[in-house]
C-alpha cells in the first residue's frame, strides 16, 4: 500500500549524514521509490531525497511535467554552463536561496529496475537533479547562502 510519508525539516540529523548507497533494487527499494513520489506530489514537490524521509540510502525522485525520475546511487558524470535561479525545499520550509548550478548536467544510476542508465538533462530538471542529489551528501539549500543570509536564517530559527 502506498503511502505518505513524513518529512524531515532542518535541523532534524538524518538531513546532514551522507546517505549510504543501495546495493540492488529490491521490492523495499520499489515501494519506497513510490511512497517517495507520493510524498513529493502530496506537497507539491518536484523533487525528494530518501534522507528527506528520515531513510540514510541514496535515493532520489523527480518529477516534471509527466516524466518522473527514479535514481538510487545518482553520480555527477559531466556538467555544462552556468544558471542562478531561486530555489526552496520541503525540508527547510519558508526559506528560498538564489543558487548557481550547472545549466546541463548527466546523471547516472540506477533505474527503478536495476539497469544503470544515464539521464540527460537542461535547465530545471538539470537543477532539481542537482538539488536531491546534494541531500545525498547532507547538503542543503542553506548551505548556499551568503553570510548575513545565514546569520539572519539561524537568527529566525533561534526565535521559533
């Protein structure tokens, strides 16, 4: 059965431990793979980390338009050209960083049956892939911003 699943908000300690990566995919690794979409479509995300669901194994999710994406073990194999744009996230909530990321990237893993593909992307699923794959290695948005952006964020977070 298909599930929503809870997601983890900054500063919870799963979101800054590097995920360990998946052997094979198995009928866990599927319905994760689902639940994680579920969960990304029911808070109207486009992309989500297995970390970001409390769950420390490299796995990612992406959706745009109809296409999804389901990668375990995504490696960075080339990047091309520059683009900053705003980015937000569900695990740090109300906060958006202007970020500079490469404008094409290639991505390979895993697929959703076991095969390793290559996934070829521009623009914004190019940084969405970038985006998931940098909770992999317990990188966040935050971790982007200028000084004086983040002393005024652990300034807000300090006060709530």
């Amino acid at each position: 059965m298909d599930k929503i699943l809870e997601v983890k908000k900054y500063p919870d300690t799963i979101l800054r431990c590097n995920s360990l990566p998946v052997e094979k995919i198995t009928g866990e690794e599927l319905q994760l793979f689902k639940d994680m979409l579920n969960t990304m479509r029911y808070f109207s995300g486009i992309g989500l980390a297995a970390p970001q669901v409390g769950i420390n194994r490299r796995l990612i999710v992406a959706q745009l338009r109809e296409r999804s994406f389901l990668l375990a073990n995504p490696e960075v194999i080339n990047v091309k050209g520059k683009d900053k744009m705003e980015e937000r996230c569900l695990s740090v909530p109300d906060v958006h960083v202007n970020i500079e990321r490469s404008y094409e990237v290639i991505v390979k893993g895993l697929n959703e049956e076991g095969k390793i593909v290559e996934v070829k992307a521009k623009g914004l699923l190019a940084r969405v892939l970038l985006h998931e794959i940098d909770h992999l290695n317990a990188k966040l948005i935050i971790d982007y911003m200028n000084f004086l952006q983040r002393f005024k964020f652990n300034l807000n977070k300090r006060r709530h």
